[in-house]
C-alpha cells in the first residue's frame, strides 16, 4: 500500500508543479487588481474617519445639554418651584 502512495506521489508532484507555473500571468493579474482595491478602500477609510470624528463631537455637545438640562431641573427642585411641562407629540 505504502508503494503504490509512493508511486502516486511522484507521479502527481510533477504534474501539480506544471500546472503552478502555468498560472504565473493569471496571479500577477490578480494581485494588481487587489491593490487597486486597496486603494479605494483606504479613500472609503478616510470618509468614514471623518464621520466618526462628526459622531462623536455631536455625542460631546449632546452629553453637555444632558448635563445642563438636569442641572436645571435640579435647581428648580432645590427652589420647590413648580413647572408645568408640555408634552410634544
């Protein structure tokens, strides 16, 4: 059994190699077009960095008026006064 293996072996090795070297062209193709790729994704990177730079100076400001909003309500409890509030649909 472990002849015949053997046997197969050397008798594919070769034909496996043969046929690696004939996709040499059809790699090169390949790899040009995944740089390509790669550079637009870099572009698509940037755009989205700049979008979450927006994001998270909008969540600062909101953070800053969700303080200031309790502060206030704060302060009207500390002076017991007595606020209707009006519900907006």
């Amino acid at each position: 059994m472990k002849k015949i293996l053997t046997i197969l072996a050397f008798t594919i090795l070769p034909l496996i190699s043969i046929g690696q070297e004939a996709n040499v062209d059809i790699k090169n193709n390949d790899t040009a077009e995944i740089i390509i790729e790669k550079k637009a994704e870099t572009q698509n990177a940037k755009q989205t960095s700049s979008n979450s730079t927006a994001k998270s100076q909008l969540l600062k400001i909101n953070r800053k008026k969700s303080s200031d909003i309790i502060s206030i309500k704060a302060y009207r409890k500390s002076l017991q006064i007595k606020v209707k509030e009006v519900k907006l649909c």
